[in-house]
C-alpha cells in the first residue's frame, strides 16, 4: 500500500486458517512478518509461500514479548496486526486505505467480528489493531495483550475505524483443539502474580473461568475488577455485563437482573444489559417484564461506542426473542409478523423460520411461503434454505414449493 503497511502476525501451527488470512493481506500489505513460536505442521512453509518474512524464536510464555519482536522488525509508517485465525475483508479496504493515506489518528481500534458455530451466534469487539510504527508503541500484557497502555501513555489518539477483521478462533473445534482454556488461565494468573491491580486482566480472568464453569471464582473474580476501576472507565460496562451473566448461570437469576439493572442506569444506552435481562425473564416465565426488555433492545437499536457487544440483539435477535414472548402469551398473529420482520433483516437466521414453522403448524406449505414472501424475495428463500445442512421436512417441502413456483412463473413466461 504505497510503501506505508506492515502486517504483523505471530503463530505456531496455523495451517488451518493461515493461507486464507494471508490472501486477505497480501495485496494490501507492503510486508508481512510472521514471528513463529515453534510451529511442526506447514505454517513456516505457507508463510513464505505469501513472501513472509518469518522470524523463528522459542516461545517466551508472554504474548507481549512474542508480539513485539514483531514490531521490533516493521520498517513501513503503519502496522497492522493481526492473528493467523483472522480475515481482513476485501470490502473494507478502501476505508484501511483512506485511514493510512489521510490519517486521524495515532491508532485505529478495528471491528472484530468473531464468527461462531451457529452463523447467528457473532460478537463484535473493537481493539486497537492498527498503529502508527514508533518504538515506544509495545504490546503489554502476558496474555490479552493490548496496545492502548502505550498510546495513552505517549499521549496519542486512538480512533475507531470501520475495517472488520473475521476471527474464528471462537469455533468449537478450534478451542477444543487448543484447549485455550486452561493454556490462558495459566497465563492470566502469573500475570495477575506480578500485577494483582490490573482490572483488565481481572476481568479476562472472569472471562476464562466463566468458559470453564467455574462459576464462583468468576463471580470473585468480577468483584474485584469493579473494586479497581471507576464506573466511568470503558472496561466497567464490560465487566459488569460478565458478573449479571456468571450470576445467571449460577443460578442466581434475581441478583442478575439487579447487577444488570445497576448496568442500565450507569450505561443506558448499552443494548446487551436489556437483552440478557430479557433472556433472564423469558427463562423465569416473566413474558410482560420479558416483552418490555426486547422491545427496548428493538428502541436502541446496536450500541454504538462500546467496546464489545452481540451482533443482532439491537435487531433480529431480539425480533426473534420478542416473537417467543409473543407465542407464549398466546398473541400468534403479532408474533408470526415479528418473526417475518426478523428474517427479512437477516435473512439466514435460521431460527426464525423454525418459529414460523411452529406458529403456522398445519398450514399449506404453499400459504407459508406466501407469508414468508412478504419479507423475503423469493430468490433469497431458494438461496438461503439450499445453504442449510440437515434440512428438515418443513424446510425441504418449502424449498420445494418455492422452487416450483418459480418453474411454473418461468413456463407460463
């Protein structure tokens, strides 16, 4: 890009994802360097298949220390860094682009967007990801290594940018394999031997421990991290919304709802407090209290300006939970129209269509396709059933019926 991008990676043993993530790169990037840790499978042999400059050293047991020989090495003004699980998309350059060429700030916190095993199941969080190239901006952090510690220090700004990365190191199998875990907790808890204060890594501790089911240290753990930092500070939204959920799978659902309320009144506008608490009451049978919280997710819409949040709780999820309320206080007609809004805003949701199924049982398949045809074209019906696996006999007699139709329009053309 013009003599000004580095991408800055570390890895060991990434053959999975490792060719997709450096194809996402390669013509953007003016260099590539891959610092690996040890890899045995074919990562090295990929990576300077890219034209990767690969730096070999043994794993120091601090992502920090990993990460900066990295940055040690860039020679170009900018660096982008990211890990070999992740995707740049194509669609976002021009705006990587333009951040680079005309910048307005000393570092961009990007989009990640962490795709799950059910395509509905995304999260988003913003990191700061690309940076300026100056010696004094290092990684901090044993493990969940951040680069905002040195910014703010040096007195730069950081700005967030519209440029997604797609992370799939949330994906069942990849976490299995890798037993993170375990592996992170370790890390975490050495980190937190030499600095017990860090309320970030307190909460990613939190994190961890919720992941492992240990339910009670998490909750611990969260306590403390709310003691070490002011309501004020853009980690406490965070932290809080971890206690309500370790408080709910505890089966503590009362004080949930209360820690969640807590949330609400500091940080209004953060849609995730309103849609967890209405999952708490549709879990508990509170339909009315239950309806009122989605309604509200559907008023804010998604949360602008946080750090992390749930993609679809300020839109379709929330149409979909919203339609199950609905269903259960028995007002069938304006929960099929809720759902039907639902998949024509996200079409995929699977879901959805399984809950327009259940409210339209015994139905003419043809009278079910004419409701979903209110929403959606009837090109995006066909398209988006034919990409489900496992299709059920409702899905199959829809796909079916949809696609004699379109036989039957194009004969009588």
């Amino acid at each position: 890009m013009n003599g000004l991008l580095t991408v800055s990676m570390i890895v060991k043993n990434e053959e999975r994802f490792l060719p997709e993530c450096l194809a996402s790169v390669k013509d953007v990037a003016d260099e590539i360097i891959v610092v690996d840790t040890g890899s045995t499978d074919r990562t090295i042999e990929i990576a300077k298949s890219f034209g990767a400059r690969v730096i070999e050293i043994e794993w120091p047991n601090d992502f920090s220390v990993a990460r900066n020989v990295g940055l040690d090495a860039v020679k170009t003004p900018w660096v982008l860094i990211l890990d070999a699980d992740e995707e740049l998309l194509a669609d976002d350059l021009p705006k990587l682009q333009q951040a680079l060429e005309t910048p307005i700030g000393d570092g961009y916190n990007l989009r990640i967007v962490s795709v799950m095993d059910r395509a509905e199941d995304i999260s988003e969080s913003y990191v700061t990801r690309l940076v300026r190239a100056h010696p004094k901006i290092r990684f901090s952090g044993a493990i969940h290594e951040q680069l905002f510690p040195a910014l703010q220090g040096l007195g730069m700004t950081i700005q967030p940018l519209d440029v997604r990365l797609i992370h799939k190191g949330y994906l069942g199998a990849v976490v299995h394999a890798k037993d993170k875990g375990n592996r992170n907790l370790d890390l975490i808890q050495t980190h937190l031997k030499k600095t017990p204060d860090d309320a970030y890594m307190r909460w990613q501790l939190a994190q961890t421990l919720l992941g492992l089911g240990r339910y009670q240290e998490a909750i611990a753990a969260c306590r403390t991290a709310l003691k070490l930092i002011q309501i004020d500070n853009p980690l406490w939204v965070l932290i809080q919304y971890t206690y309500a959920r370790v408080l709910e799978l505890s089966g503590q659902p009362k004080r949930a709802i209360r820690a969640l309320r807590e949330g609400e009144m500091a940080f209004p506008a953060y849609t995730d407090f309103y849609y967890l608490e209405g999952n708490i009451h549709m879990h508990l049978g509170q339909w009315p209290q239950a309806e009122t919280k989605f309604r509200k997710c559907l008023e804010l819409g998604e949360p602008k300006g946080f750090l992390m949040t749930e993609t679809g709780i300020g839109g379709f999820k929330s149409l979909y939970r919203l339609s199950q309320v609905l269903h259960a206080q028995e007002k069938l007609k304006e929960a099929l129209a809720t759902l039907l809004v639902a998949i024509g805003k996200n079409p995929p949701f699977r879901e959805a269509w399984q809950g327009i199924f259940t409210i339209l049982a015994g139905s003419n398949i043809h009278a079910v396709l004419d409701a979903i045809l209110m929403s959606v074209p009837m090109d995006t019906v066909i398209a988006t059933i034919s990409q489900w696996p496992d299709r059920n006999i409702n899905e199959q007699n829809l796909l079916k019926a949809a696609q004699e139709r379109v036989a039957a329009s194009q004969q009588s053309q």
